[in-house]
C-alpha cells in the first residue's frame, strides 16, 4: 500500500483538484465536484469522531495525586 507524503488542493472554475503524492514521489490528481469534497470532508469528520478517543487517547495520571494541570506540573 502506498502511503500518502503530500497533498493539497486547488480549485478550477467549476470543481476542486485533489494532488496526492505519495512517499516514493509519484504524484496523482483527481477532480472532484464541491459536492465531493463536501463528501469526503463529513466522512473524516464522522471517521475521526469515532477514533478520537483510541488514536488520541492520553493516560489517565489519578493515581499520582497532583491534581495541577500537565502543562504545569514539573
């Protein structure tokens, strides 16, 4: 499976270009309609949602007793 190094997008006149590269350097656009993109952007939102608490989940510190933020604590 290829895995993505780049991306970004433009618009034209009447759509979006998707320009995706990948690690090796090989590069790929695709066209997509406003409503497309709207599509894709729901789908990572709901996607993200899901996961957020497995792929950003942080250890839970109850059992040292510092009740101070992290941010703070030395």
């Amino acid at each position: 499976m290829r895995q993505l190094a780049k991306f970004a997008i433009s618009i034209r006149e009447e759509d979006f270009v998707l320009h995706l590269e990948d690690d090796a350097g090989e590069k790929m656009d695709f066209a997509a309609s406003p409503e497309q993109l709207d599509a894709v952007i729901d789908a990572l939102d709901e996607l993200l949602a899901e996961a957020e608490e497995d792929v950003f989940e942080v250890e839970d510190d109850e059992d040292d007793g510092d009740d101070a933020p992290a941010a703070t604590r030395n």
